[in-house]
C-alpha cells in the first residue's frame, strides 16, 4: 500500500529524485577531495624522507659540487681621507681571473642505499689546467702602488672541502706548491683552498698552473666560467645526466654505456670582468640558495654556473605525484558513470555504497605509493590497478546483481585507469590527449542520454 503522507511522499521523493541524487553525488564527490590532499600530503612526506636519507648520505660523502677558480687575490692598502679631513685607511683584496681555464676528467658514479632510499654519489677525477698573462692593475679602481704583490694568494673554490680526496699538490711555472685548506678571503669563495705566492708587479706575471683533482660529490658537478675562455671535458658510465646551468655543452653523446660532453665559455658570456676589487662578482656575493645546488652548500650562488646532474632513471615520487593530481577527475568520471547506470538502468545506489567505491579509488593511489617504493613505477601501477579493479567489480557485481552492468563498470574502469596512465607517460601531450579524452567523454554522455526525459523520468518510473 502506497505511503500518501507528507512524510512518505517526502521519502517517495527523496528515494526517486534525480536532482536531489546528482546533488548529493555532487557532495560526495567534495567530500572525498579531502582524503585525495591527504594523498598527496603523504607523496610529499615521503619524498622529504628520502631527500632528507639523500641530504644524510650526503654530507658525510660530499654534497653537490661546485668548483670555480683559481683566483690569484692581493692585498691592497691605501690611506683615504675622510669627510672630516682625517687620513682613513682602506684595506681589502685585489682579484685577478685566469685567461684561461681548464676542467678536464672522468667522474665515476655509484649507488649508495639508506633503507629503501637510492642515493647517486660519485668520484670525479678532474686535470686543473690554465694561465694567467699580465694581471691588468690598470683596469682597478685603485692606484697600482698600493698592491701587495709579494703577499698574494692562489685560491680555487670547492663547495664542499669535505669530498676532497687527497693532497692537491699544484705545478707552477717550475714550482711546485701545495694547496693549504680555507680561504684567506671571502670575497669570492666561501669555501676552498689556497696558497701563498709572492709576484713580481702583475703586468709581468705570467703563470701556467696544473693539478690533479680528487673530489667525492653528489649528484651534481657544477663549475664557475672564471677564465677568459673555460673549457670542460667531463667523461662517465652514468646513461641519465641531466644538463643544467647557464649553458648548455657545445657537443655531448649520451648512450646507455654513458656520456661526454664540452662546454666552452667565454668572458664575454658572462657578467663580471677578469679583476675586480672585493666582493665584485655580485653573482657571489650571496649564499647558495640556487636551484642547481644544496640549500647548505658552503659555496657562493653563481648565475652563470654550470654542468649536470646524475638522475636516477624513475622517480617514482614525481610520477605518484603526477598520478594524485588526476585523482579528483577519476572520483568525477567514476562517480558519473555510477550515477548514469542508476538513471538507466533504474537501479539505487546508497551514498555509502559511492563512498565505498570513492574509497577503492583513493586506497590506489596509496598502493601505487607504497608499491613503487619497492617495485618499478609501472609494475606498481599495474598491482594497483589490478587490484582496485578487482575490488570494485567485486563490490558492483553484488549491489547491481547485473552481470552485464557489472562488465560495463569493469570496462569504464579498465579504459580509465589506462587513459589516466598513457597521459603519465607523456610530457608534452599530456594536455592535448587529456582534453581530446575529456571530450571524449562528455560526448559519450550526450549521446547516452540524448533520449532521457529528465522533466518526466520520475513519472515514468512510478508507472
């Protein structure tokens, strides 16, 4: 017997209203974009405790590597006069740049294990080379007279002095010298070593220097353009180098068995001259906060830095995270195609029966983080994807008791999760083929329904 009080016709409609269903899915759907933050908070979580396990290995082998110089530094001393009229002395450091700079080595890489975490180090074996020609005083903002020449420093910068490897024994002219550790100035290095060496006046000197370099780093090796012309030949069995900084290499073969590549840079691609007085590299004159560096490399920022970096081949973190962002489209499509089998095929779903399924959906992307920590990324999709599929077809077979509606969802699913992967795998059409599935779909939708009475499709199920 049909109920034809307020309250049963209130119940009636809400058991039957379409507008009322597709506004509640509408909430769900809100509701389970907090779980899919939460997701995404836990990606990023993650990667800090990898990048903090990357940051700890790190420091005790060497951190990312920065190598700029040799500068030879002299110290000046002149007698101003103040505003008063009283004599004031002005005391600092003259620095002079190589007119020509080599780097020229091998850098042997290796993979280092903190719990589940990889860690890419390496072992560079660098030959220093180069010249300086007449230090032009001229060009300085201070008289010539007032330079000690007798009292000069050779410094060369080395961001983390902790990866050196062995004595740095430097062949100058027919001299021999020895590199001491730290820097005398800050001028230009805050971190590094250096030497005393007494000159003749600088429009005479004329040096060729030479050295072997033992360096231990990790993942990146960078280097400052600080001669007239710098050249770097760096050779090594890592197949994944990521070129980086403010120039690219002039020639450079990558292969499976590994890379070379050159640089040369010359002083007119840079932004600061060959002598200066004090802190005049104003590239570093700040702390290294530079995208190319470690945040507490004890090296000054250089804008025209470069070199590369040694990626690992997968990081499963930036494809997880990248995988998370289509979560909410995923809720949205599933959501739809869930309420549209209500609308055609007339049968009721309760809220909790599509939060279950909204849950399914979120638990894989968890599995998809938790797995790819272990497995490859695609192996990890896969199991995810198996089993979330598994889950829901399971569920929807026992609340639909419809085979065929059973294998509709199955396929939905199945060309979902295998749309959201195929844009995973592309870069630069990920937009394109995203926005051709998106419609795509809304045109499925139009053409499903292009026969429904919305106005009369309560009616028509009463009767």
């Amino acid at each position: 017997m049909k109920d034809t009080s307020f309250f049963g016709r209130l119940n009636s409609w809400a058991r039957n209203s379409v507008t009322l269903k597709l506004f509640v899915v509408g909430i769900l759907i809100l509701i389970l974009l907090i779980p899919v933050s939460m997701v995404t908070s836990l990606i990023r979580e993650r990667e800090g405790i990898r990048d903090e396990a990357v940051r700890e290995v790190s420091s005790k082998w060497g951190m990312s590597q920065t190598l700029a110089g040799p500068v030879i530094s002299v110290p000046y001393e002149q007698v101003l006069q103040s505003d008063e009229g009283k004599p004031v002395v002005s005391q600092g450091y003259a620095h002079f740049l190589p007119d020509s700079l080599s780097f020229e080595g091998q850098i042997g890489p290796q993979k280092r294990y903190r719990g589940i975490y990889v860690v890419v180090l390496y072992n560079a074996r660098l030959r220093v080379s180069g010249h300086f020609t007449g230090l032009n005083a001229a060009a300085l903002s201070i008289p010539e007279s007032s330079l000690k020449w007798e009292d000069a420093l050779f410094t060369f910068g080395i961001s983390d002095m902790k990866g050196v490897e062995s004595a740095i024994p430097v062949q100058m002219n027919d001299t021999s010298y020895q590199f001491g550790p730290g820097t005398v100035t800050n001028d230009i290095f805050a971190s590094g070593a250096n030497f005393p060496i007494s000159l003749a006046k600088g429009t005479d000197t004329k040096l060729d220097f030479s050295f072997e370099l033992n360096l231990n780093g990790s993942t990146g090796l960078y280097f400052a353009p600080f001669g007239k012309a710098t050249l770097v030949n760096l050779q090594s069995p890592w197949p994944d180098p990521s070129f980086e900084g403010a120039f690219l290499p002039d020639t450079r073969e990558v292969s499976a068995d590994g890379f070379s590549a050159q640089w040369q840079v010359l002083q007119l691609n840079r932004n600061y001259p060959q002598q200066g007085v004090g802190a005049y590299i104003s590239d570093f004159s700040v702390d290294n906060k530079g995208a190319y560096y470690y945040e507490d490399s004890s090296t000054h920022n250089s804008a025209n830095a470069f070199g590369l970096r040694l990626l690992l081949p997968i990081d499963e973190y930036q494809k997880t995270m990248r995988s998370a962002k289509y979560a909410a489209y995923f809720v949205l499509i599933t959501f739809l195609a869930f309420f549209f089998i209500e609308v055609l095929s007339r049968k009721r779903l309760h809220p909790i029966q599509y939060i279950l399924v909204g849950a399914a959906i979120i638990l894989f992307y968890i599995l998809l983080l938790s797995v790819s920590e272990h497995l490859k990324f695609d192996t990890a999709y896969l199991i995810g994807c198996m089993t979330t599929l598994a889950l829901i077809t399971g569920y929807c077979y026992f609340i639909l008791d419809n085979r065929r509606l059973t294998l509709m969802i199955f396929g939905i699913l199945a060309i979902l999760y295998g749309f959201f992967y195929s844009l995973l795998q592309l870069q630069d059409y990920a937009l394109l083929l995203g926005s051709l599935g998106l419609l795509l779909i809304l045109a499925t939708i139009m053409y499903l329904t292009r026969r429904i009475d919305w106005y009369n499709l309560r009616r028509e199920e009463e009767e």
